[in-house]
C-alpha cells in the first residue's frame, strides 16, 4: 500500500424535481456507473429552473473527487 494518494476531481450537474438533496444523490449515482474510487463531493453552484412560477427542477453542480487507480 502507497504512502500517498493522487486524486482527480470531475464536474457534474444533477437535476431533481424533489430537492437538493436528491440531484445530488442522483448525480452521484450517475458518476459512480463510470467513474471508480469515488471519495467526496464539493457543492459549488445551486441553480434551478422555475416552470409557472413554480421549481421545475432543482440543478446542483457538483465536483466529485476520486482516487487514481494504484496511487
């Protein structure tokens, strides 16, 4: 086992019409389909789409950071 770890960070957005809490649940869902050793997730934007005066969706963009395979 390595005494130090090599991380990289991709950007995803997340949708829900529920909350916040669910686009990013749905997003990280989505990420861990193709992307392995996923570690955290940082939160830096929230946006949604308003459909008749109302939240049409809720959209969170997220930054997920994973490990290098092998570091």
């Amino acid at each position: 086992m390595s005494d130090h770890h090599v991380y990289k960070k991709v950007e995803i957005v997340g949708s829900s019409r529920k909350s916040v809490e669910d686009a990013i649940d749905n997003a990280i869902a989505e990420c861990g389909k193709s992307v392995s050793n996923m570690e955290w997730f940082e939160v830096v934007e929230t946006r949604g789409h308003i459909a008749n005066g109302q939240v049409g969706h809720y959209q969170v963009v997220l930054k997920i950071g994973f490990r290098i395979e092998n570091s």
